[in-house]
C-alpha cells in the first residue's frame, strides 16, 4: 500500500459572512464521516481543517499563502488509481465555491 496526502482547497469565506448553522456542519460532517468509512482501513490520518498559511522563503522571508489550503487528509491505497477514485467521491468537492482536491503521493525519505 502507498500513502497519499490529500489537500483540499476552497475559496475564501469572507470575513463578515455568518457561520454556517450546527445542523449545517453536523451534515457536512455525516457526509466526511461517510467517506471515511469508504476508505476503512487505509485511513492513516482524517486530518484537520487549516487556515492561516504563510510562506516561508529563501532567506526567511514570509508572505501569505497562495492558496487557500483549507485541509488535508493520509490515506493508504493500492496505486494512484484507487487513492483518485476515492478523491472523486469525496464529499469536499459537493461544496459550494469550486472546491478542490490535490492529490500527492507520499515518497520514501532515502535513508530514513
């Protein structure tokens, strides 16, 4: 089995917009459970939401992120066909906005 690092990116939520109602993320959360159980065993870390990226560049300089990386998940799959389709059916990319999922396979540190 490989391991894939899962990074979910979503547009910004503006500031002012109100917080989505508890029933709201306790469905959207039935939904990402349900997928989780999809991935069963081959679930290495279901992850945590992220906010707040700042670069970090040569020479210790930092600027914000790029990207609104908003996530990520491990999970362990056969090959990258497999670990696509299960990106495919994730709940993430129902999500209003233009929702993404990249999809980066975890390489061997040499030597370690």
């Amino acid at each position: 089995m490989t391991k894939f690092v899962f990074i979910y990116h979503a547009p910004s939520t503006p500031l002012e917009a109100a917080p989505p109602a508890p029933e709201d993320m306790a469905a959207v959360m039935e939904q990402w459970q349900a997928w989780a159980g999809k991935v069963g065993t081959g679930m290495v870390d279901f992850g945590t939401p992220l906010a707040g990226g700042v670069r970090v560049l040569s020479g210790g300089s930092t600027a914000p992120s790029e990207r609104n990386v908003v996530g990520y998940t491990i999970i362990e799959a056969a090959d990258a066909g497999a670990a696509l389709e299960l990106a495919r059916q994730h709940p993430h990319l129902n999500m209003p906005g233009g929702c993404e999922i990249e999809v980066h396979e975890a390489q061997q540190v040499p030597g370690m």
